[in-house]
C-alpha cells in the first residue's frame, strides 16, 4: 500500500502528486525526479489536511527543500 502525497519542492508554485511506500518525516532526504534528473531533497514540512479539504484526495502535503538545512 503507498501513500500519495501532494509535494512542493522549494516554495514553489508547482504541486505534484507522489507516491511514497510511508510518509516521509521532517529531516528525512527522499530522491525523485525533477526536470529529468534524479534530485536527493529533503522533508521541510508535512502538513495532513482534514478529509475534503484537497481537490485529488490527497491529504498529506509535503514541502521539500534542496538546501541543507
């Protein structure tokens, strides 16, 4: 079973939607595609929305940052 998570990387404005096996926690580095390569990010935020509140029926948003933090 995975969870599908709606992901924002570096305060962008483009939101896509991902499939994780578990929801990442804050700290956590996860590796996904981005502009064709592979990028190593890491959980900024995690936000879990109440049922209804997403469009697509995600209910976990997930802000990711390329800096070290």
């Amino acid at each position: 079973m995975s969870v599908q998570c709606r992901v924002s990387v570096d305060d962008s404005q483009f939101i896509e939607n991902v499939r994780f096996q578990v929801v990442p926690r804050i700290g956590e580095s996860v590796s996904m595609s981005r502009d064709g390569a592979f990028a190593n990010l890491r959980v900024s935020r995690v936000l879990h929305l109440p049922e209804g509140e997403s469009p697509d029926g995600s209910l976990v948003v997930l802000e990711l940052t390329s800096k070290i933090l």
